[in-house]
C-alpha cells in the first residue's frame, strides 16, 4: 500500500522547500485582498484618500513648474501625470518594504511559509491600486491630451511588469535589511527623495546634460519613468535599446535583491 | 481524503538528533553603530547574551499517535512545535514530517485585528495552505465549530481570547491536517469548547492522524496523550507514559524547590526522573 503522504525532510542543509510561492498562490491572493480591505473598510472616501496625497503633490509640482520654474514642455500636467503615479508607487512598496517582515513576525512563527509571499503580497496590494490609477490616468490622457486612445499603451503591460521585477527586487533585500538593522527605517526616505531627485519624475530626461545622460540613466528608474513619459506622454513606441536596458537591469536587481533575501529570511523568521 | 491513513505506515514524526541554537547576540534591536563596532572595529559591542538551545531531540510519532509535550516556561516547547513545523530550520539533525502539518502556535497569529471573523476565516484558511476551493467547501462547518454566533461578522479584535482560540481552532482542524501541532491554545477555550475539541480530536486520532500539543494544563497532557515527553532547558528530561511523566514533573516541583536556587537538574538522586526509564516503543535507538 502506497504511502501517499507529502514527506518534508527538515535539516541544516535540506534547501529550503518554502521558496516555491505558487502552493501559497491563495494566501498571496488573501493577503492582497486583507490589505485592501483593511486600509479602505470603514473609511468613508476610501480610494479617494489614496488618490488625495499624490493630486495634492501632482498640484504643487504643476503650480510650482509650469508657472514659476516653467519646465518647457507643452501640457507640463499632462507629461506630470505620465510619471507621477509610477514613482508613488515605487515610493510606497519600498517603504512598506521596511515593515513587511516585523508586521507579520507573530504570522511566521506560527506557520510556515515562504516569507517571499508577505513581500509580494504587500507589492501586489500597491501595484493594484496603481493599476486603478493608471486607469484614471489614461482616461484623463485620451480626453484631455492626446484626444484619443494612442497605440502605445499596448506597451503598459510591459512596463507595469518591469517596474513590478525592479520594486520587489528592492523591496527584498529593504525587508530583510531592516529586520537586522532597524536604522533602514530611517534611512529609507531619504534616499527615497534623493532618488525622486535624480530621476526624472518632474522633469525630462532631455534636460539632463547630454554628456551625463548615460551615468544618469544607469538609475534603472530613470530609464523606466522615461519609458512611461515615451507610452503615455508622447503616445509614441518606446526606445528599444532603452527598454532592453530597463529590463536587463531590472532583472539584475531583482537577482541580486532576491539572493539576499534568500540569504537571510531564515534569521529574519527567528528575529523579526 | 487521503487513501492512506491506516494500515502499517512510516511514522507521522521522526526527529533524529536535532539540535536548535539561537544566536541571541543578534536579539536585540541593532543599530548600525553597533554593527560598525563589531564588524569594522573588531570590537565586542558590551552585551552578554544568553543562551537557549534545544540539544539532542529524539522523537517518533506514529500515525494515530497524540503526544504531550510539558516542561516550564522557556524550556523550549514551542520551538520544538516550530521546529517540527518547518518554522525553523533545525542546527543539526533532521525531522522528517509525513502528511499535511497545521500548526496553532501563537494566538491569533493568522488573524488580523481589524477584519471580521468570516474575512479572517478566508485568510487563516489560505494561510494553513488550503485552497480557496477547500476552504468554500468546509467553510459552514468551521462556523458551526467555532460557535462564534453572530460575532462571527464583527472584527476579531473585539474577541475576547477564548473566542480567538475558537476561530482559529476551528479552521486549523478544518484544514484536514495529518499532524496537527497545538500549542496552548485549548486552554483559553471554555468547557464547552474544550470537550468539543476533545471529541473532534478523538476523531482525527481514530483516523490515523496525528497530534503533538504543549500544554501547561496537565490534566489536558494525560488525557489525549499516548506519550508525552518532558522538556527541561532544550532537552528531553523524561518521555514514556503520560501520567509518568506528567507525576514526575509535579513531582520534581517539591524536590526542586527544595534543592533551591540550582533548579531541576541538582535535584539529582533518588526522586531522579532520569532513573525512570523512558518506555521502550518510543526511543529511538541510533
């Protein structure tokens, strides 16, 4: 009579059977859908609290560069909103990044896991309310600047995808990271503004001094808002070579980030 | 469900030679000051950390075995229950589990304050690893188990702790597993619950599962259990016969107070547990 049942074999050097996140599928999906409905039950105006913070800012930044500085660029709004909702995203994974792992410490105690599920399940949360703004985005765009749908939003799903491999490739290692060292927690917003800084969020990249436009976009997010401003802003086809850049390099920090999250989520079950 | 829960099977648990160290030194909150005096100046940073670890754990559980696992507090239980769930990952040896493992370690872990007792339901259940298709099947039965009535609509963070052990019971028993690990929580649960509970684990015993619980309520220990072991500082002071060794450990309460402030392992000679032989069937040798 055949033995059917699943055998896990537990020592020092068995690898690690919880890195296979697909038999966690339904809990990725129920840790999404908790996510979204805690932040938005009991709240009266919901997604529009979500929506508030970065028209807030996109009005500041419109004001601030279309009257006063005066970014020349036609329709300064319209090139803004191209842009904007994929940096508050990146902003906002990376941050939760910093507390992913001690908010679900009592969680990984209790039941085993691989811990790569709490990462991505709080990415998959903001990257569904970024989907709903990049929805109103579109809408704005195709009435109010462009007059029509352009073809190149078939390109979206390309680059919703590479910005998705690139912000869980960093979020990994923030994770873990801060679990070790709580000063992360501190750190993190500021290289956060500096990146919104250097990257071209509220500016072009054709501003940038052509002779250091190469180091600039060494920046991944740098190549990747510009492929946005590309799809969204211009309507046009998006750069080859810097599309084979962004993922290529996406890819790379996602590598790397995930290794050291690999290296260390063990301990950060134990410490967290 | 599963064709294989009778006959002559390999055991549920096997844990041979296991070992647990927790390297405390990096316990504490670090700041990267820390780190750079450590690492950068090769300095120690002032901090003596203690020491905690499980050392040379033995165990075999066989299918349709209920085992209790007693000892005082931080002798290393639950990390034992978190060890045979694959929580942690052993320092040495190996444990080798058969079958589906649930695990209700800490109270409320899986739930989150702020949703209801259906939406923690949905969220507990995927959390053990069922499906969302298993989870609709046995969903009315979780309900009716846990006897939460109509709090069942209210966020859990208005439970009182004997209805959070309620809910998470239920669904952990609703996710089928073949080797259930409790940790303390039937203790919070009222009469009623309790012997519900007694009744649906008789019930998962007879089918050839398996069940290993910690528990300080001893009676609880004698009563489920076909062996139970005796944790005592990461290692197992006594195993054999449940009400051996749960006589035993009261029993070493009187002789260690009495032998004073170097606790239960001066107690030594006569009133020894070590004397006791730990019953044969369940030892595993080499």
């Amino acid at each position: 009579m055949g033995d059917s049942r699943v055998v896990r074999v537990h020592s020092p050097d068995s690898r690690d059977r919880l890195r296979d996140v697909w038999p966690f599928r339904d809990m990725l999906r129920s840790l999404v859908v908790r996510d979204l409905s805690v932040k938005y039950q009991r709240s009266a105006l919901g997604f529009l609290w979500t929506l508030l913070s970065p028209l807030i800012m996109l009005m500041v930044l419109i004001a601030v560069f279309s009257h006063i500085v005066r970014i020349p660029i036609e329709r300064y709004w319209a090139f803004l909103v191209s842009g904007y909702f994929v940096w508050n995203c990146v902003q906002q994974s990376l941050t939760t990044a910093t507390y992913v792992l001690q908010q679900h410490a009592s969680l990984s105690r209790s039941v085993a896991f691989p811990g790569e599920v709490l990462v991505l399940g709080a990415a998959g949360a903001k990257l569904i309310e970024f989907l709903l703004e990049l929805g109103l985005v579109l809408i704005v765009l195709a009435i109010f600047h462009h007059g029509t749908v352009p073809l190149s939003v078939l390109a979206l799903p390309a680059l919703i995808a590479i910005q998705f491999v690139l912000t869980v490739g960093l979020m990994y290692p923030i994770a873990v990271v801060s679990v070790l060292f709580r000063d992360v927690q501190h750190a993190l917003p500021l290289v956060v503004t500096l990146l919104f800084y250097l990257s071209p969020v509220f500016y072009m990249v054709e501003l940038v001094p052509e002779h250091l436009r190469p180091i600039y976009l060494l920046n991944p997010f740098a190549g990747l808002l510009t492929l946005f401003h590309t799809v969204l802003y211009d309507g046009a086809a998006p750069s080859l070579p810097l599309l084979a850049w962004v993922v290529g390099s996406a890819a790379l920090v996602h590598v790397v980030g995930y290794s050291i999250f690999k290296r260390y989520k063990a301990t950060c079950v134990e410490l967290a | 469900m599963s064709s294989s829960r009778n006959g002559a099977l390999l055991p549920a648990v096997e844990a041979r030679g296991v070992e647990k160290r927790f390297d405390l030194s990096r316990s504490r909150p670090t700041s990267l000051r820390e780190w750079f005096i450590r690492t950068m100046l090769r300095r120690p940073v002032e901090w003596r950390h203690p020491e905690f670890r499980i050392t040379g754990f033995d165990l075999r559980v066989e299918p349709g075995e209920a085992v209790s696992i007693i000892g005082g507090n931080g002798s290393g239980k639950s990390t034992l229950l978190r060890l045979i769930a694959g929580i942690y990952k052993p320092t040495a040896g190996t444990i080798t589990t058969r079958g589906r493992v649930a695990a209700v370690i800490e109270l409320g872990s899986g739930l989150h304050p702020e949703l209801t007792g259906v939406e923690n339901v949905r969220l507990y259940g995927t959390v053990l690893g069922m499906t969302r298709e298993e989870l609709r099947e046995r969903f009315d039965w979780i309900i009716d188990f846990a006897e939460i009535g109509d709090f069942i609509h209210v966020p859990v963070k208005y439970y009182s702790s004997g209805m959070l052990a309620r809910l998470a019971f239920s669904v952990a028993m609703a996710s089928d597993p073949d080797i259930l690990l409790i940790d303390e929580v039937l203790a919070v649960g009222d009469e009623a619950f309790r012997e519900r509970c007694a009744d649906r684990l008789g019930e998962h015993l007879t089918r050839g599962s398996t069940v290993i619980l910690v528990s300080h309520d001893l009676d609880v220990a004698r009563r489920y259990a076909t062996q139970a072991l005796w944790i005592d500082r990461g290692r197992v002071r006594m195993r054999g016969d449940p009400n051996a060794v749960v006589d035993a450990y009261i029993a070493s309460h009187y002789v260690d107070h009495e032998a004073g402030a170097d606790g239960p392992e001066a107690s030594g000679s006569a009133g020894s547990p070590e004397a006791v032989p730990a019953s044969s069937p369940q030892v595993i040798n080499g």
